[in-house]
C-alpha cells in the first residue's frame, strides 16, 4: 500500500520533496509540528513520537539508519513501514483531534 495523499480538516497537504509515501509522512508530521506545540503537550502519543532531540534513545534503528527528521527543533523517525506510517498518523490526528483523510493505492 502506498501513500498518495493527505487532508488534514478538508485541506491537502502539500508536498514538499516527493511524492512517496514517506514525503506524504513528513509533510503530516511537519504540519503538527508548525501546528501544535507537540513536545509540550501532556500526551502520551506525542511524546511517543516526537522528541527534543535528534538522537533520543527511543528512535533506535531510526538513528542506526539515519531515519531521524528534524524540523523547528523537533525531530521524529520515519523508519516505518507504509502501514505503520498510517498508524501513526492516525493516532496523532485523534489525539490533536484533527480530521485525517489518507489516500492510498496498491503497489502494483
């Protein structure tokens, strides 16, 4: 399954570098964080998520393979598969209570 666009409350996102579905993550997790003040909130799901620091323990095989992002000082690990990044989005949009829409396609 592949990632072919996003709507955050009836809006696109726009892409900034590619059109994967790792470009399509970024741009969902740069959103929250110009967005919302992700590493001072008290929620469970951010901090999971979004950290402080580039090389906080818990990116493991992010850092191990240079997955880590940083954007406005907060940085999150893009080392997941498809699907997980499709958790992930999902579960950060509930718990900021956005309105997520994610559009996929088969890889074939």
């Amino acid at each position: 399954m592949k990632i072919s666009g996003i709507m955050v409350n009836g809006m696109p996102l726009i892409i900034p570098d590619n059109s994967s579905s790792t470009g399509y993550f970024k741009a969902f997790m740069n959103y929250c964080i110009q967005n919302f003040p992700v590493t001072h909130l008290d929620s469970v799901i951010l901090n999971k998520y979004f950290k402080p620091e580039q090389n906080h323990p818990d990116f493991r095989q992010g850092i191990f393979y240079n997955r880590i992002i940083g954007f406005n000082g907060v940085f999150y690990s893009t080392y997941s598969n498809n699907e997980r990044k499709i958790l992930i989005m999902e579960t950060i949009a509930e718990d900021l209570g956005l309105n997520l829409r994610i559009i996929t396609r088969n890889n074939h």
